[in-house]
C-alpha cells in the first residue's frame, strides 16, 4: 500500500529543497564570493565553501528524514545569520521593506522550528 504524503514529510522535502539549492548556488556561482567578501565575513572563500557544503549535507540528510531535530539546528543558525547579516541592514528602510526581503528567511526559521518540534524522535 502507498503511503501518502505528510505535511511534515513535504516541509521537510520543501525546506531541504531551499537548502540544497542555496548550497549549490553558492558553489557554482563566481558572483557568491563577491557577496560574501562584501559582507565581511573573515575568510570568505573558505566560509562559502564550508557552508555551502554544509547546506548540501544537511538538506540531502532532511530530504532523507535523518536526524532532523539535530539537522535543524545548524541550520536554524544558518537562517538566523542570513537574516542578521543580508537583511537587518533593510531595517533602516523602514520596517516593511525589511520583511519584505526577509520574508524567505522568516519563512525557514518557523518551518525549521516546526520540524524541529515535530520530529518524533531525537537521532543520533
């Protein structure tokens, strides 16, 4: 018998979605670097790299339903750094251009907190 999809099982297919692409983006794209040495990270090159394949591992292991309550919080982290860094500076536009640009990353952090909240079990 088939087993239909969950919403949980389809928020965790969305937001590995998210993550994998912008994993892969930021390694195949030359412009990233650019954006990541504007916004002064130390040691740009290798911070892309590292989170973006950071992103990759931790989407593909969500797409796969392993160890998602332990997945979500680097990436909550990720999220909360994205906003802090690429878009509380929009604040100073008044705050509804900044929710509008942060809108993506608001949208992550409450799906990750509720896959966080509804994963089952906690995987090691």
């Amino acid at each position: 018998m088939r087993r239909s999809l969950s919403t949980y099982d389809l928020i965790r297919y969305v937001v590995a979605f998210v993550f994998i692409v912008s994993g892969l983006m930021k390694l195949t794209q030359p412009t990233m670097l650019t954006t990541f040495s504007e916004l002064g990270i130390p040691f740009p090159y290798y911070m892309m790299y590292v989170l973006a394949l950071l992103e990759v591992a931790l989407g593909l292991l969500l797409s796969i339903n392993k160890w998602v309550r332990n997945v979500t919080l680097p990436l909550f982290i990720i999220m909360i750094a994205a906003l802090a860094l690429t878009k509380l500076p929009a604040i100073s536009n008044g705050i509804i251009p900044f929710l509008f640009q942060a809108r993506l990353d608001i949208t992550m952090l409450i799906l990750l907190f509720v896959l966080y909240r509804s994963s089952n079990k906690i995987s090691f």
